[in-house]
C-alpha cells in the first residue's frame, strides 16, 4: 500500500477527511499536490477502506448476488497475506466470492466481512473457532474489529504488506506471534509506530472443504 494511502488511513482515524477539501487533506499529511490526494483517496474508497456514502461497486454486487439464495452470504476475497514474515503487498483485487451460510458465519452484518487466502504454515497450530491455519486456507476477516483484544488474531499492514498474527498487546508494544510447528520469530511493533490494523479474523474456512470460489 502506497505511504500516502497510509497516511490517509490514519487521518480517516482522528478526522472526517470527507468534510475536508484535497488541500486541507494535503496539509494534514504533507502532501502538496492535491491531485496525488484526490488519486489516493479514490483508491481507497475502490478498495473499501474507507467508509462511503454510497455502497462500494462490490457491496452492490454482494447484494444482488445474496438475493439470489436465501440463507447465503458471498464473501469478497480480496487476495493473500501471509502467515509468516510480512512479504505480500497488500493491495486488495477482488479475485471472486466465497459463498457461505449465514449460519456459518454466526454475525449480524456481513456486509463487513471480506476473506483473504493464507499463505504460508506459520499458524497451522492455531486455533481460531477450531481451526487451524493451513497455507491455502481462506480467512474470515470482520473489519468492525480495529482495536483487538489481546490474543485475538489479526489483519495487518506492515511496511506495505497484509500479514496474520496473533496479537499480544504489551505496555510500550505491540507483539505479533506465530504459531506454528516452524521457528518463526515474533514482530514487535512500537506503540508509538504507524501501525495499521484491517480487521480481525473469526473463521477460518478450509481450503478443500468449505466454500466454493465463483
């Protein structure tokens, strides 16, 4: 994800950036082209990550989708990101919809959900809803939940790239922990750093069992 994205993100946190004007945005976050602003907002708002007034293109063909079968929710899977160290960039393509029960997913709004592929083992010892975390697997990621509790899993961003953890939420840091039958060192992250966290993960659908790719 390109710096200025970031930083957007992270004014999106303490501001209303949609009341603010591209050259007030720029001022906020040290850019002086309200151009580059306006080209990054709008790739936000494309991915989603920023709140709309109007539905996002791929909220409106969920809707349509789900109308179709009563009882059944299509989840955006928005690429990969990595169980291991943090490598894959994070910039999100809808590659297809998983197509699962609404009971499956046990949340009352699933318009917030979107599904990731894992990639790599460094959680195939986790137990997330009962499940472990194989490479391949597709990951259930609720974006209502960007402050975790500890020992939760996580979404993150880390330089740029989408990476899953387990978190552990210390005084003066943040510790992100693997766990798995590899050695894989943790990531400790500052307080005080531009950390971004994108949701929290609550399921974890088999890649060979669970949820047919359209």
């Amino acid at each position: 994800m390109h710096i200025i994205q970031l930083k957007l993100l992270e004014l999106s946190k303490r501001k209303n950036i949609f009341s603010m004007g591209p050259r007030e945005i720029g001022r906020e976050i040290g850019v002086s082209h309200p151009q580059r602003v306006k080209h990054h907002l709008n790739q936000l708002k494309k991915k989603g990550l920023l709140a709309q007034k109007e539905p996002s293109s791929i909220s409106k063909l969920r809707k349509n989708l789900n109308k179709q079968v009563t009882g059944l929710v299509d989840i955006p899977i928005l690429g990969s990101a990595n169980c291991g160290i943090a490598t894959i960039i994070a910039e999100e393509s809808l590659e297809g919809f998983l197509k699962i029960s609404s009971k499956l997913l046990g949340v009352s709004r699933p318009e917030k959900l979107f599904a990731l592929r894992a990639s790599g083992n460094s959680l195939n010892k986790a137990s997330i809803d009962g499940e472990s975390v194989k490479d391949g697997d597709y990951l259930i990621v609720d974006t209502n939940y960007k402050n975790p509790r500890d020992g939760e899993y996580v979404v993150s961003v880390i330089d740029g790239c989408a990476n899953v953890k387990k978190i552990r939420l210390e005084q003066d840091k943040i510790v992100l922990l693997s766990e798995s039958s590899e050695d894989i060192p943790p990531i400790y992250i500052h307080s005080d750093d531009s950390y971004l966290i994108n949701g929290k993960v609550t399921k974890v659908i088999k890649s060979n069992t669970g949820g047919d790719k359209k």
